[in-house]
C-alpha cells in the first residue's frame, strides 16, 4: 500500500538498498521557513536571496538584509541554510537598476558576473549575511561560476567581508562553507584545483541544462524540447558525481528536476545523495525513493543507454510502475 506523505514526514528517504538520500527544500521569502518543519525538509538546500531585492522598488538596506537573515537562520533551528548570493540578470532584473540591454541575457552579465564588477552589492549582502549568523555556522553559495578564478575572486571578497567583520569587532561564524553552483557546463571540467577549493557544490539543474543543450528555459518553444533524463544528459551528470566523488567534493542538485519523483530517483539512481526541491515536492520524492533500488535503477539506466535510446524515460517508467 501507498504510504502517506504526512506518515513519512519523520522518516528518513532511505531506498529499499538502503541508502540514505538528503532531502532538502528550496525557499525565498519568509513565508517558506514554516514549510521547514511540515514538509521534513533536512535544511534549506538553495535560499536564493535575490527575491528579496525583486519583490522591493527600492534597494535593501544592509541592516534590513541581516534582519531578515537571522530571521532566517532562526527558523531553520540548528539546520543548514545554503545562502546563495544575489543571482541577477537574465530572467531577474532589479526595478531598481539600470538594465543593461544586452543581445541574450541568460549568456550575459549576470549572477556573480555582477557581483564581481560590481562588488558594492556582494560586498553588503556577505557582510548582512556574516553577521545574521552571529556567531553560528554559515553556509554561502555563489550563483553562475563559470571558471576557477570566478570562485577563488568571490571567496576573497568574503574572507575580506570576515576581516572587515572581526576589525568592526563582529562575532565571526563559527564555521564557514563557501560553495558554488554548477550551472555551466565548463565546472564540469573545471581543473581539480577547483574542485579542492570549494567546500561543496550545488548542481542548478535549471541552468545546467538548457546550457548542455543550448535551450532557453524561457523559450517555450523549445524548453520542453529536451528530456532531463536524455543519456547524453545523465552521463554528463555521472561525470560529475564521480569528479566529485574522486576529489571529495560534497555535491547536492537544487534545480527544479529534483522534485520531480521520477528524475529524482534517477538522479539518486547515478550518485547524486543531496537533493533540494521546493517544500511540496518532498513528500512525493520521499515516497518513491522509499520504494527503489537504486542498483536496479542504474542498471536500467546503463543498459538504456547502451542499447542506444534517447531517454531512459520509458524504462524508468515502466520499472517504476512495479513498484507502485
Ligand atoms: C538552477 O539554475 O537550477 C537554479 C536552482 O537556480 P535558478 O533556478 O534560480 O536559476
Ligand atoms: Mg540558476
């Protein structure tokens, strides 16, 4: 029989093989953190600060920033919650600045490409966030990093962030994680020096893919074009899984595919142990991950691929629905 989502809220999404699965919640606004508790969420996966900034007509304030922060940070109770810096530009744009008018926007200046050029911003918003944590652990992703020296550039304005902190005689966390989202397809085969120099990585599948296959996210003509669970798409997802695995990199996936049942087995299915969905999703994905064997999953997966098949969709399917 089915279980419930409400009956497996407390427990853990372990597979029938017996492998645990991190599972997650995506969140934005205030209005989310409740979900943290009904939901089961594990943590807050992906807290993407930029609708703070999209839903005012004016610049934030610092101090409102940190405010609003800890309120955050006070909500999760104890549990993890990945910040990740101000993700504008393409689909995001702040009534408040200049648009830049540029010929294809999701390839443009945008996420910490900004942030960098322009690092008044980033540099306020690690600051709010540095001291929201006010002594507690914290946990700061950036958006779009394209190349090495992206990262080791954010993360030198975050260590001059926690100077700047300790000389104002802020309490500093205490401990830090600086990650970065893996968005472009050029992480991927980013040197092992990156990989060493993050302390986790957060695959955003949303961009991830409709780089992988040249297809806007935007574009409804070709945004349903490609299947997530296309073999060239999922052997580029095993690579990755197994970069991290070799150069002991925590990796999670916090795009939209992980709440969805069937790519999250999937995504379970080729390594992937961390997933971070919007808050409904995880009961669902709970439930199927309960009822798989991921040794069986990837078997199926493998062999799809093998015989030439385009998605592994149909067998997926068709092997879910035994288990139903
Ligand atoms: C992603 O790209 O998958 C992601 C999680 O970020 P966003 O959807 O906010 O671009
Ligand atoms: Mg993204």
């Amino acid at each position: 029989a089915q279980e419930s989502y409400a009956s497996i809220r407390d427990k853990p999404a372990e597979t029938l093989c017996g492998q645990r699965i991190t599972l997650k919640m995506n969140a934005g606004l205030m209005a989310d953190l409740p979900s943290l508790e009904s939901s089961g969420a594990e943590g807050v996966g992906l807290f993407r600060t930029e609708l703070q900034f999209l839903i005012r007509n004016h610049m934030p304030k610092r101090a409102e920033l940190s405010q609003l922060y800890a309120r955050v940070i006070d909500a999760a109770k104890g549990k993890r919650v990945v910040f990740r810096t101000l993700d504008i530009g393409s689909d995001k744009v702040l009534p408040y600045m200049k648009a830049v008018d540029e010929p294809n926007p999701a390839l443009g200046w945008r996420a910490v490409r900004v942030g960098l050029d322009k690092p008044g911003v980033m540099r306020m918003q690690l600051q709010a966030l540095i001291r929201a944590a006010a002594g507690r652990p914290l946990t700061v992703m950036f958006p779009f990093v394209a190349q090495r020296e992206e990262f080791t550039a954010a993360r030198a304005e975050m260590d001059k962030a926690l100077e700047r902190e300790r000389i104002l005689g802020h309490p500093l966390p205490e401990s830090l994680e600086v990650g970065a989202m893996l968005e472009t397809p050029s992480l991927a085969f980013a040197p092992d020096s990156f990989y060493s120099e993050v302390d986790f990585l957060s695959i955003g599948g949303n961009d991830l893919k409709q780089f992988f296959f040249a297809a806007d996210r935007e574009n409804e003509l070709v945004r349903r074009r490609y299947d997530t669970l296309n073999v060239s798409f999922l052997t580029f997802l095993e690579n990755i899984v197994q970069r991290c695995a070799t150069t002991d990199t925590r990796l999670s996936f916090c795009g939209e595919d992980a709440g969805r049942p069937v790519e999250a087995a999937c995504l379970a299915a080729i390594g992937l142990r961390s997933l971070s969905m919007r808050p409904a999703s995880i009961g669902p994905v709970k439930s199927i991950l309960r009822r798989v064997d991921l040794s069986e999953m990837h078997q199926i997966i493998h062999t799809t691929r093998d015989e030439g098949h385009q998605s592994v969709r149909p067998a997926v399917m068709e092997y879910l629905r035994g288990k139903l």
